[in-house]
C-alpha cells in the first residue's frame, strides 16, 4: 500500500498546536477579502480613477514586500511563536489605526493602516507556513499545508460577506450615480455622505482589531512546539542553499504569478460588474459581491476536494492541469462577452483554489532549517498582488470619462473592451504557473508518490 494513504497529515501529538496555526490562516484571508471590495468602495468615496483606487491593493500587499525577510530573521533567532505573537500585533495595531484615519477623512492613512496590516500579514504567513510542513512526515507536508489553507478561504468568505452587508450596502454614496450628483448637494452636505461612508468603512477593520487582539492571548497561552528542521545553519549557508534551488527560484516566481492573477481576478469582477450594468435599468443590475462570494465558495470547496485527491494525484501534476484550465478561462473572460464572460470569471477561482498552498510545498520540497528563511521569498512574492493589479487598472482606464461615468472603449476594432482586455494579465500569470509545474514534472521533484 501506497506510505502517504498509511501517514497521517497530522500527527495526534501536533493536533492541538496544528488547529491553533491553522486558525490564524483565517485571519488573513478575512483581511485579503475585506479589503478587495474596498477598491470599489474608496472609488466611490473618494471619487478616484481605477488607478487611484487600486492604491489599496498596492499598499496592502506591498507590506508582504517589506516585511517577509524581517519576518524570516525574526523566527531564526527566536521562535515560530514569537513571529506568530508579533504578527498578530502589527495586525491588530494597523486594523485599529483605521480609527483616526476616518476621523481625518485622509485617504493616504487609510492607505497607511493597510500596509502596517499586511506588515502584520508577512509575519504571520511567512511563519505559519513552514510551521504547518514541519509537523508531520515529510511525505504529507504538502497536503498539510493544503489543509491548513483550506481554512484561509473561510475567512475570505466571512470578510466578503462583513465587506457586502457592513460596508457596500450601507455606503450612501452608492445612491449617486456619479460625483457630480454629490457635489450638487452642497458643501455641508456632501462632506457629512463622506463622513459617514468612511466610518462606515472603518467599522469592520477595528472591530477584526480587536478580535486580533483577543487571538494574541489565545495563542500566548498555547504551547507550540519550536518545530526544528534540521540542524542550524548560518544565513549565509542558507542563502548559499536557497538560490542552488533552481525550483525554489522559479517557484517564488510561480507564487509571484500566481497571487497577481489572484487579486486581479477576485478585484476585476467589481470592474466587471460595473461595465456589465452599464445602461441596465436599477432593477435588472448585477451585483458583484454575489458574484464574488460565489468565487470564494468555489474556491474553498474545490481547496478541500484538490486536498483530498492529493492522496491518490500527484500534486505537481494537478497544479500544471488546474493552471491550464484556469488560462483558458481567462482567455474565455477575453472574448466573449456579457454575462458569460463574469461567469469564466467567477470559474477561474476554482482552478486557483490550490495553487498557493501546492506551489509553496514544492519549491520548500526536501528544504531543511533553511526553509525558515527561504519561507520568507514565497511570501515576499505576494508582493505581485500589489503590482500587477496596478498594471490591470491602467489598462482600464484607458477608456474615456463622460460626465464623471467611465465608458470603456475599445482595444480592437469591432472587438475587446480595456476591462476584457485586462485580463491578458492573469491569463499569461497563469500559464507561467503552468510552465512551473511541468518544470517541477521534469525535474521528477514528485511530491506524495
């Protein structure tokens, strides 16, 4: 009989400190999915381009950039706990700092408090990680960890719903069709719709603060395990190992890839959306947090059916096949039109569900003490998700601006709008995802056989 169907994912002895990470997973998906609907939102609000806007994806990622290396070093000299501990306080601190922020009104400290979050969010994904490969046999690290993440799409779900019911429905801006409309109102009046939508925006974030906080106490108190890989080895020799790694090199590139067409895909149905309800009557618009709820839900069911089939495919082999699939549904978004195209949107996330979690098991394949610092490069690539975006925006906006409502034009005669356009973005991420996995093929790094 096949070893990995007789190992078990998680050892009875782990069980405790496995649940306790495992729920920390949540926390940043909940954070991830707050906030992609508040590129929408702050547009709205603060009457921004899609590039202006998408400032919000750029800060809250760009703080995995910053603080994945820090994050790294930290655990090295002290302990996966402690990075846990101190992840979890930067997180609260920057959720709570959206206090001040609505009071000010400033869109720049807005735009602060999400990055001092997503600093937090470095610091707990590149520790929970290589914690969750670690307990257990090797065999089964990557369904482990595809385990543990299947949690992170739950609290994605929860942060789209709080994001849909807290905060869309309660905007009064969403009455306006545009910024004039507002400005019409008067001075006194305008300013007191902007006040009340950004505390309306702020509320959820303080409140997920203070929850943070009470996480802080609960994972202070529980044992976890140092968890030793191997025996130490200095920073030098690790980085001497690492970029020997030609599989790790490309599989940061290949997570690189793979969170911009993630935060791209799950952010552009808002896009989309809105260019779908162009000229439609009130009662007959879409409404794209369905549409986006829909995604996750596909997502986090297809994460824990990927993870169970692990057991009997091989995981590189399904992150190449899923990669593919999901290509050619981006593709679909391109050409075809209307409805269909939300609907090839909405089914990319079914083909993305397990990409993060298997890309991060292969490039750490067979890693010992250095995977602690080499964690810290997988997630410093979440970095695309603050990049990429950006560039998906930018091709947007090229279409026109009429009475403060966009139109968008056409790319190609007869043919492809910017927001259909745009997703030649995530389409060629996704195939570099592809080529990753038929590289890790080749190189017979079989994970699970």
């Amino acid at each position: 009989m096949n070893k990995t169907i007789k190992t078990p994912v998680v050892p009875k002895a782990l069980l405790i400190p496995f649940i306790a990470t495992t729920s920390i997973f949540a926390l940043w998906g909940f954070a991830n999915d707050l906030t992609n609907p508040m590129v929408a939102a702050f547009k709205k609000v603060m009457v921004l381009s899609n590039q202006e806007a998408y400032n919000v994806q750029f800060a809250f990622y760009f703080g995995y950039g910053v603080m994945a290396v820090p994050a790294a070093l930290f655990i090295r000299k002290f302990s996966y706990k402690s990075g846990i501990l101190f992840g979890l306080a930067l997180y609260a601190v920057g959720a709570i700092l959206f206090y001040p922020a609505a009071l000010q009104g400033r869109y720049d400290y807005f735009l602060i408090s999400l990055f001092v979050i997503t600093c937090g969010l470095g610091f707990l994904e590149t520790t929970s990680n290589p914690l969750i490969l670690s307990m257990g046999d090797p065999s089964t690290a990557t369904q482990r960890l595809n385990l543990a993440q299947s949690f992170n799409p739950l609290g994605s779900l929860t942060g789209m719903m709080i994001a849909k019911f807290m905060v869309l429905d309660r905007l009064l801006s969403v009455d306006y069709s545009n910024s004039s409309e507002i400005v019409a109102l008067g001075t006194e009046k305008a300013a007191k719709i902007k006040a009340h939508d950004l505390d309306v925006i702020s509320t959820p974030y303080i409140g997920v603060g203070l929850f943070v906080l009470l996480v802080f106490l609960i994972i202070w108190k529980t044992k976890i395990p140092a968890m030793y890989l191997g025996k130490h080895l200095s920073i030098k020799q690790s980085l001497s190992l690492i970029f020997k790694n030609k599989l790790y090199i490309l599989g940061v590139l290949a997570q690189m890839f793979y969170v911009g067409a993630q935060i791209m895909c799950w952010t552009a149905i808002f896009q989309l959306v809105e260019y779908l309800n162009q000229g439609l009557p009130v009662d007959h618009k879409i409404d794209g947090t369905y549409w986006n709820i829909s995604a996750m839900l596909l997502f986090v069911s297809t994460r824990f059916i990927g993870t169970a089939l692990m057991r009997k495919i091989n995981p590189v082999k399904m992150l190449t096949v899923f990669a593919l699939a999901g290509s050619l549904l981006c593709l679909g978004v391109i050409l075809t039109t209307g409805i269909l195209s939300l609907i090839c949107l909405v089914l990319v996330s079914v083909f993305m569900s397990i990409m993060f979690p298997t890309i991060y098991g292969i490039a750490l394949k067979d890693m010992g003490e250095e995977a602690k610092l080499a964690s810290s490069g997988l997630i410093m690539a979440i970095v695309g998700g603050a990049f990429l975006p950006k560039i998906q925006a930018a091709i947007m906006d090229f279409g026109d601006t009429v009475n403060g409502t966009e139109v968008f034009g056409d790319i190609v005669t007869g043919g492809i709008t910017e927001i259909h356009f745009s997703f030649i973005l995530p389409l060629i991420c996704l195939l570099f995802v592809a080529f990753y996995g038929f590289y890790a093929y080749r190189v017979k790094r079989v994970i699970n056989s």
